[in-house]
C-alpha cells in the first residue's frame, strides 16, 4: 500500500484551518496548522471515524462528518457531544464567495426549501416586493411555511399556484 | 391470560402504530396495519401481521377515510381497532362507526368524546363537577360588545377560542379594546373555515403558564384511576417538544388535589380506557382545567416508565371488558422519566419541517433508555405527514439522573440526512432553567444559542480532529469518483458529477 497525501482548508466557525494528510492504510498523520496528530483512523461506514490518537495513550474519538443537504462545500461533523460546522475551501471558493456578496442586483430565484405543497402565493407578477415579505406559502408536515424575498426588487415570472406540489428546490418565483 | 382479542386493527402510522403493534404481539394478538399510497415502505407496514392500503398520501383520501378503514377490518377478520392518537382517534362518528360494524373501538365511549369535543359544553360539565375550570365567558360570545363585558371583568390580555377547536389551533390573543371587533370575526370565520362551527368563547390570557396533564386510566365498571402528572410546558408553536413526570413543580399534596379533580372529571362524562385532563398553572399552585384529551397521548411512555404500567395494553384489556386490576393505592410513582420528540425540523431555522432520506441511524440503548421510532436507515420521510418520527424516553431514579441519562442518550442518537430536533434537545438539556425546573410554556424564547459551535480556544483538540475528519472525508470521496471513473471506463459518471456540481455552483451564483 502506498502512501497518499492530501491538502485540504477547513474553514470552522471564523477560523480556517490548514490540513495536511498523509495516510498509510489505517495509519495516518495529520497537521493542522502545524499541530500534529498520529493517528489510527478507522471509518466504519461513510463519514463515520473511529480516531485513536497513537500519542494519548488508548484515547478514542468518534467523528461523524456528513455533507449538508442544501450546500456541497458544507459539513456537519459532531465529536461526541459537540457539534460543527465546516466548509472546505478551495481555491476558488474564497472568491466565488466574495463574488456572491456583491451580487444583489440580477434575477434570484426564491427556491422551495421542502418538498410539500403550495398553499397560497401572496404576490403577482409586476408586483415590487422588499427583502424578507413573504412571497408563498408551503405546506409540509401539516405546517404551513411562508417564504420570504432573498431581496428587493419586482417579481417577474411567477412558476406556481395553489395546489401545486413542489420539490425541495424547485423555483416558485423569479425576483429581479 | 388469554389473549383479550384474536386481531386488532390499527388505523395510524409511524411510530405509534409500530407501539401498538409491539403490545399487541406481546399479548399474542395478531396485527393489520393500513398504509397510503405514501407509506408502502413504512415501518409500521413491517411489523404488522397483515396490511392493505387505503388510499392516496393525503389523510383525508387515506387515514381519515372511515369507509376505507371498516372495509379492511371487514377484509381482514379484526375484532377490533386501535386508533392511535391524531386521525380519527378521537373522532366519535368513527367511534361509533366501528361499533356498529361489529369491531370493538379502542377507546372512550362516542358519548364521552362528544362531550369534551366543545369546549363551552365542557367548561359547563366541568364547572358543575367542581372542576377548576380557567377564568372567562359562561358561554359562546357572539359580540364584541359581549367580549368586552367579559373583558372588563378578566382584565386585559383575553383569549378567544373556537369552541370546536384544540391541538392549540383556533385561537387567538387580544391585547386591547379597539382590536376585539377585527379578532372575534378573523376567529369565527377561522372556526367555521377550520372546525364548521363558528362558535368562540372567551378565557383570561396569561402567557406564562405551565402545562401539566393528568393521566387517566377507567374500566367499563366506572373504575377510574390517576397515574401521576406529565410536564409539558417545553413548546413550540403549541405543541409539546419535551415531557417529564414527575412535575418538578408538582408536591405530593397537589398531585393528589389534581388527580382527585381529573377523576371527577373522567366520571362526569362516563369516560372509559386511558384518557388525559389537561391543566394550567399559574406558576403559583393554581390549576384550571384546559381539556380532555380522549385518546392515548403522544408523550404516554413517560408515565409508563415511572409507573410500569403499559397503557395501551391497559386500552385494549378495558376495552375487552376486564376491570382494572389495581386499586388507586396501588399505584406508585418511582423515579423520573423525560421524553425528547425527534422531529423532521430545523431548530436552527424556525422549525421549518424537513421531510426527506435519513442517510445514517444509529439509536441509543442501554439502561433506562427506550426509542419509540418510526424509522428506519434509508427511510424517505413524506412530507404529508406530521414531522414526528422517534421518541427519544429515559428513566432515573431521580431527575438528575434522568437528564443526565438524557445527555448521554442523544450524544449517542445518529440521525444523519435531514435536520433534526436532536440539537435543540442537547441544547435544552444543558440549559440552567431546565436543570431548575423552571419551566413555562415560553421557555423556547429564553433559550439562546445554536447548535454549531465554534472552536473555544485557540487550539481546541475536537476541532482539529473536525477538521481531519472533513479532510478525510473529501480525500475518500475524491477516491470513490477516480474509483468510479476507471470502472466504467470513459470517465462518464465524473462526467454527469461533474456537470452536476457545475450546475449547482451556477444556481448558487
């Protein structure tokens, strides 16, 4: 078995880390931000670690990393009691992001964030709208759930209407 | 003991009918489950002996179809249902429905169900067998210049409430004069839109409150016992999140005053099988009547556990006809026992419900711990349904250790794929004013925080294994796709993931 060694930023709550591997079958050593850890890494199945850092006597830590559902560079990772959450950063992501902050002007489209049904839709379109109104309301769950403007603007295309079942992100209305 | 009937049929889903289903085979009972077209591969549909569908997703065209139900029980031999709590279950038409086709109902008597089923004539019932009932109108109010005498008594803020409502719908909060005349209208049209009876009554607000439930077991002798109290003040939206008994708020003294006053109140409308009076405190020792809840509660494992009675057994050997084998002091109260409802809801994100695969379960077990769940690794939950789907029960013997077998159990509970309550739970049970027992029906909007943290400290151990974990995780997915690739040779799985994340990058842009 050969090594393999991978980098990777990992961004949790305001600090990125840096995260350099290099495994060996169930042997691992890994540095983050210079600290480093042996460790025998086990992954029993996906996203779930069993760690024994080979430097704290037989201590052993459960790690479970999954990928969040609305967002890929997102991870939801708890260690025992706690809970994170990351996002990988890659080269590119830092800028995309800066780049999306300064997007307020073009069309957004207000996505269903649940598959359910569409119950009322409180606008038309040509109507202006302001960020945080609400624009549809969908029921799911037996709870009826009012979505709101990602921002201000006019609404110009309108997707559904009252009885419509919706998957979660299908675009119900365009807002430019 | 022989079996108290040969088949039962269960008219619910999830989790509660797989706990029906559970005390059914323990007595040797064999089980019919009914499913809609969205529950074929429900769990509930695993455990049962037999099961038929009955409909499209929606409960109207499925669960709540009395016709479609009794035509199964016909089919199927059953001698009698169980309703579980929710659908039909305290619906006294279907009560009596079942009756007559020759199926026993699991439950209350039509007669005792419409009585609680409005809340004026219950008030009324209550008030004459000296049942405390919550200050406010003697009967249906159907002006505002009726509110506002009725107002000027109580003080400000006041309550109007559909007299068919309940489940904490129908109703709405008044602040002052110059808004009764738009309130009582939005909530008589609310009420006939929501319930086909306009009819609103009037009760004094008071917004913080504890709500505390009694629990009732009587037989067809009028034998009618209390089991203790339940806690239920930890709300959202009306609706219980978390459930203790004991009361920490609750001595012996009271607890004997409102057993006594929700046995009156099951004799007065000749209640029969398990059954639940809700109260509200004031937070000084006050209790008034709320309501009779007619059917097996949701939270019913609590009692079970500081009790060591199995209620829904109890349901179906009353509703066989056998009396009650205990005396009202034989009845013990031992220890505490708290329950977690794990809910498809995003805590972090208002509740907003959250239906769709769970990707990874691993439930907690040991001493004391009991999951009542409804699911299963891999299990797509539909959005048609309520969001419930496990209950997470412990027992200690005493509330300290019952919150820190709690701890301990949902650090262990994996429900990974969709948002959960989980995080709102081990929030809850680390927070001061829990651990006190400080308890009132506002106690989510006092809670602060969200669940992810960040690191503590500038080198906090957890977060750099978080952060090796996520860097292994992506360097075994980057190896599944290369895996993937050279499998199926021109690379056209890369490809479609590919296009796929470019799409998604684009939507995000």
């Amino acid at each position: 078995m050969s090594d393999r060694s991978t980098k990777a930023s990992i961004r949790i709550g305001d600090r990125l880390h840096e995260v350099a591997l290099s495994r060996r079958g169930a042997r691992v050593v890994a540095s983050v931000d210079g600290r480093e850890y042996r460790l025998n890494v086990h992954e029993s199945h996906g996203g779930v670690y069993s760690l024994l850092p080979l430097d704290e006597g037989g201590a052993q830590v459960e790690v479970q990393v999954a990928t969040s559902r609305a967002d890929a560079g997102t991870y939801h990772v708890r260690v025992r009691g706690r809970a994170f959450e990351a996002r990988a950063e890659t080269p590119g992501s830092r800028d995309r992001e800066i780049v999306l902050r300064s997007v307020g002007a073009g069309p957004r489209p207000l996505r269903s964030v649940m598959p359910g049904r569409i119950v009322r839709v409180l606008v038309e379109a040509g109507a202006s709208v302001k960020r945080g109104q609400g624009i549809v309301v969908v029921e799911a769950m037996k709870m009826e759930n009012e979505l709101a403007s990602p921002k201000d603007g006019i609404v110009t295309q309108v997707l559904v209407s009252a009885g419509d079942r919706v998957e979660s992100g299908a675009t119900l209305v365009v807002i430019e | 003991m022989s079996a108290p009937f040969r088949k039962i049929l269960i008219a619910n889903r999830g989790e509660i009918a797989v706990r029906v289903a559970r005390a059914c085979r323990e007595m040797g009972i064999a089980t019919v489950a009914v499913f809609s077209d969205a529950d074929r591969d429900s769990l509930h549909v695993r455990y049962a002996d037999e099961a038929y569908p009955i409909g499209p997703p929606a409960p109207a065209e499925s669960y709540l179809r009395i016709d479609a139900i009794l035509e199964v029980a016909r089919r199927s031999g059953a001698d009698a249902i169980h309703p579980g709590y929710g659908f039909l279950s305290e619906n006294p038409r279907f009560a009596a429905a079942c009756e007559r086709a020759g199926a026993v109902f699991i439950g209350p008597p039509p007669r005792a169900m419409e009585m609680m089923g409005n809340k004026i004539e219950a008030r009324r019932i209550m008030k004459a067998a000296a049942v405390p009932i919550t200050p406010g109108s003697d009967g249906e109010v159907t002006t505002a210049a009726g509110v506002l005498a009725v107002a000027a008594e109580l003080g400000w803020p006041i309550l109007i409430k559909a007299a068919a409502g309940g489940g904490g719908r129908g109703m709405r909060v008044v602040r002052r004069a110059e808004d009764v005349a738009s309130s009582l209208a939005a909530c008589r049209s609310e009420a006939a839109a929501a319930f086909g009876d306009p009819s609103v009554y009037i009760e004094r607000y008071a917004a913080r409150v504890r709500h505390i439930e009694v629990q009732i077991l009587a037989d067809a002798k009028g034998n009618t016992l209390h089991l203790g109290e339940r806690e239920c003040s930890i709300q959202r939206r009306h609706q219980k999140l978390i459930e203790e008994s004991p009361s920490p708020a609750i001595d012996e003294a009271t607890r004997a005053r409102l057993g006594e006053a929700a046995v009156r109140a099951c004799r007065a409308i000749g209640y029969r099988s398990a059954g639940t009076v809700e109260f509200l405190g004031d937070g000084e020792g006050n209790f008034s009547f709320m309501e009779v809840n007619a059917r097996l509660q949701v939270e019913h494992p609590v009692t079970e556990m500081v009790t060591g009675i199995d209620l829904v057994k109890a349901q179906i050997r009353i509703a066989a006809g056998e009396d009650l084998p205990l005396r009202q002091d034989e009845i013990r109260i031992r220890g505490a026992a708290i329950e977690c409802r794990l809910c498809a809801e995003d805590p972090d994100n208002n509740f907003i419900p959250s239906p769709g695969r769970i990707e990874r379960l691993r439930a907690p077990g040991g001493p004391g711990v009991r999951d009542d769940s409804g699911v299963y690794e891999g299990y797509v939950m539909p959005p048609h349904y309520d969001s419930l789907f496990a209950k997470l029960i412990v027992w200690g013997e005493t509330r300290e250790e019952a919150i820190e077998r709690m701890r301990r159990a949902l650090d262990e509970y994996v429900v990974e794929g969709i948002p959960t309550t989980l995080p709102f739970h081990r929030r809850v049970m680390g927070d001061a004013r829990f651990i006190e027992g400080d308890l009132d029906t506002r106690f989510i909007e006092g809670l602060n925080g969200h669940s992810p943290e960040a690191g503590r400290e500038a080198t906090d151990r957890a977060v750099d294994l978080a952060a090796i974990a996520v860097a292994l995780a992506r360097d075994s997915g980057a190896r599944r796709i290369a895996a993937e690739t050279e499998r199926q040779g021109r690379g056209v799985a890369s490809g479609w993931r590919q296009a796929g994340r470019r799409r998604q990058l684009e939507d995000r842009l």
